[in-house]
C-alpha cells in the first residue's frame, strides 16, 4: 500500500462527523440569530405602536376641533337703534359698533326661548347671553353693513355658542367644571339642552375652522387655521422658487465641474455643517439679515420663506449630490466616448438619471421647512396678525401673516382647553399636508425612475 492510499484513511478513533449533523457551535449560531431576528420584530412592534397610539392620540383630540355647536335665534333689526338716519348708508351705519348690537342678539336670544317655551331663570338679558360667542354680536353687525336692506326685519341667524357650551357637548365641560366659572354656570347648560330638544343647538361641521382666521384668547370658539395654511403656502412657494435652482445649481458644480482643492473641500465641510446648525440659529441670521439690515416686512412670509430656504438648502445640495454620485460612471464616459461635452454628458444624461433623487430630497426637505416653528416665532410670525385672507398674490408675501406650526404653538400655549382642542387639529392639517408631500415625492420618483 503506498502512502498516498495510506494517508487518505481517517486516522483510528477519530469523531465521525456530517454537514447534516449540528454541531455545538452551529447551535450557539442558530440560537444567536434567532434571538436576533426576535429582536428586530420586537422593535418593529414596539415601533409600531407607539406611532398607532400617537396617531391615535392626535385624531382623538384634534377631530372634536372640526365640530362646532351653533345656535339658531332670530334676530330684530330695529332702524331706530342701527340707522337713525334712515339712508342706509353703510358709512354711517358702521358708526354704530358691536356694543350696539349686543343688547339686541341677547334680547333675541331670550325672546326665542320664551317662544319655544323654554325656562329662562336669569332676570338679565345679558346673563343669558354668556352662552354665545362674544363673536356674535359682530357676525350680526357684519351681516348688516354687507347687507342694509336688513334693517327693519326679523332676520334669523346661526351664532356661535361660547367655547363653555360647545365644550359640554364635546365631553372637554361637565356641569361640576362650572362651580368656578364665572362666565358660566350649570343652569345654562341644563337650558342648552333644552335648546338642543328643541333644534335651536346643534353641534355640526366647522368648515370655519379650515378657512378662519386666529380670533383672540377670549374667543377660542371662532378661531381657523385658514389663512396660516395659506401663509404656508406662500412661503413654500418661496422656497421651491429659491432652494430648488441653487441647491441643484450648487450640487452640479460641486459634484461635476468643481476642482478638488482645499477651498471645495472646505465648501463642502460647512455644507455639511449647516445642515446640522439648529433652526433657531438660522432665525436670528433673519431676523438680522432680512428685518433689521434688508429692512423687509416683519412676520410676511416672503421673509420666511428666505429664512427657510437657508436652512433647506444644506438638506438639497447632500441629496442631490448623492444622487449625482449614485449615477455609474460608465454612464458619463460612455456619453464623452461618443463625442459631447461635459456639460452635455452632465445635463442629457447624467441629470435625468439623477433626477428621481433630486425631487425625494428637495419635497423632504421642503417638508421640513414646513413644520419649522423656532425661526417662524423670531422673524414674528405668531398666531393673531392676520384676521383675512390676503387681497391678492403681493400681498400673501408682503402682507403679516402667520404658518402652521407657529399658529399651533400659539394656540398649545393659550390657557382655554379649546385652544388646545384646536392644536390637535392643527397637527391633524399639517400632517396632511406632509403626508401629501411624501407622496408626491414617491410618485414623481416612480415616474421619473430609470434603470441602466
């Protein structure tokens, strides 16, 4: 027997082992990786539910927020008391303020209930009339100056309830909340359900709260989000108008023609920097900048809208630049082999390839300018600075304004729980629009999709 065949044979008393058999270490390793797989789903779960309980949190506390009680009462509009002069001259009319009014929505107030035979236990007109909105009085006034022709008729009208009442329809009042109150006490709410017996009450869509405006601290009840989303807008406009170009512009250079030196190195350095820096910082260089140097308008959003672009553009110039650097390279000398310029190879090839990536990271990054607050509060665009809708495209970047997130922060820190029922529902708004925005972003990037 040679020593070839001899040294092939396994040696006397040796283990006889398989691939099919598992060994102790093979064990440790499954177990290892089992245990690891459990916990990655435990995370997931543990992920997953706290974004259900959040989700759930902000709709059980922002949907009562699209819900507004209304009264209906009928209303006598006598020409001796609101237009002495008997022109109808709404000029002359408008002399007369919602003091005037006042006296004639509470006597209104108490005439339809004794009409509908409702127990009215207060002396005074005006005790009963705590249950409305002190908007009311100024709804009817506004009604009357749109309208002269009103004067001299019983005019019915649908008049907020005060946030008191609408609340105890809510669940956010009880009858035992009121003991304190001094605007309300349980006696008008056991008369609100008789009114609500009666169809003179009801709690109903609030379609005011989408298109309104901020009101005051005493009056929650009438208080929309309206014009800060359109504040948003405009200032979004701003942004996607200035970010997009100079944050691709920037990136193209940097990553296509650029030398690499100390100075790109050092571009590059801060770029990255900046996207880290707090957003308040960049408030302050607004603030300093754009208000007190460039002395533009204070709380408009075309101020916003620059103060967010700075703070945008580190977030477009990263992506777009990984985007760029994601395209092969073989793409770029295949476009220079047959004959085009860099800019050419840059701008028909590579750039379209780029550009799924480019529209994801310029909508991430304009819907996190979106929900900024800190650099908003600083340049003074608060809650309760614009109480209309702007006249027309100047005016919604020059005129005072207000955005989402500051008009929510405005309304969280307000002392009536019914400012804080219309936070919830302001997030439940700025989260549709950044869900809207995420999709978008997702089906510009399926549509501009190419593969190589």
């Amino acid at each position: 027997m040679s020593n070839a065949t001899s040294s092939n044979r396994a040696p006397q008393g040796a283990p006889k082992s398989s691939l099919f058999t598992e060994t102790k270490h093979t064990k440790r390793r499954n177990a290892s990786e089992a245990r690891f797989k459990s916990y990655g789903i435990a995370a997931i779960a543990l992920g997953l539910t706290f974004l259900v309980f959040l989700l759930t949190t902000i709709v059980g506390n922002g949907l009562p927020a699209f819900k507004q009680t209304f009264v209906t009462i009928a209303v006598e509009l006598p020409e001796a008391k609101l237009d002495k002069s008997g022109v109808r001259d709404p000029a002359i009319m408008a002399k007369v303020t919602t003091f005037g009014y006042k006296p004639l929505v509470e006597a209104a107030l108490a005439d339809t209930l004794a009409a509908q035979g409702i127990e009215n236990p207060y002396a005074k007109a005006k005790d009963l009339g705590k249950m409305l909105s002190s908007s009311a009085p100024a709804q009817v006034r506004d009604a009357v100056l749109a309208d002269p022709d009103l004067i001299g008729q019983t005019v019915e009208f649908r008049l907020l309830t005060s946030s008191r009442v609408d609340g105890y329809y809510k669940g956010r009042v009880k009858p035992a909340d009121l003991e304190r109150d001094k605007n309300l006490d349980a006696a008008h709410l056991v008369i609100a359900d008789q009114m609500v017996a009666a169809g003179m009450m009801k709690t109903v869509f609030n379609v005011d709260f989408i298109l309104g405006a901020d009101a005051s601290e005493s009056r929650p009840e009438q208080a929309g989000i309206g014009v800060s989303m359109v504040g948003s807008l405009f200032m979004m406009l701003v942004v996607l108008v200035l970010a997009l170009p100079i944050g691709v512009a920037t990136s193209i250079y940097l990553e296509e023609f650029a030398p690499q030196n100390r100075l790109t190195d050092l571009i590059e350095v801060n770029i990255s920097n900046l996207a880290a820096v707090p957003s308040i910082v960049f408030g302050i260089l607004g603030l300093a900048v754009f208000i007190q140097f460039a002395h533009l308008p204070q709380s408009a959003p075309l101020v916003g809208g620059l103060v967010l672009t700075l703070m945008t553009l580190p977030t477009i110039i990263i992506s777009t630049r990984a985007s760029l650097k994601a395209v092969p390279p073989s793409i770029r000398d295949a476009a220079l082999g047959v004959g085009a310029s860099k800019m050419q190879s840059v701008f028909h090839h590579v750039l379209p390839l780029a550009m799924p990536g480019i529209l994801t990271g310029t909508i991430i990054g304009l819907a996190q300018a979106l929900g900024e607050t800190a650099p908003l509060l600083l340049i003074g665009m608060v809650g309760y600075i614009a109480s209309n809708m702007p006249d027309g495209i100047a005016s919604g970047f020059f005129d005072p304004n207000s955005a989402m997130p500051a008009q929510i922060y405005e309304w969280a820190k307000r002392a009536d729980p019914a400012y804080y029922e219309r936070a919830w529902g302001g997030i439940i708004i700025l989260l549709g629009f950044l869900m809207t925005m995420n999709i978008i972003a997702v089906i510009l990037r399926r549509r501009f999709e190419r593969r190589w």
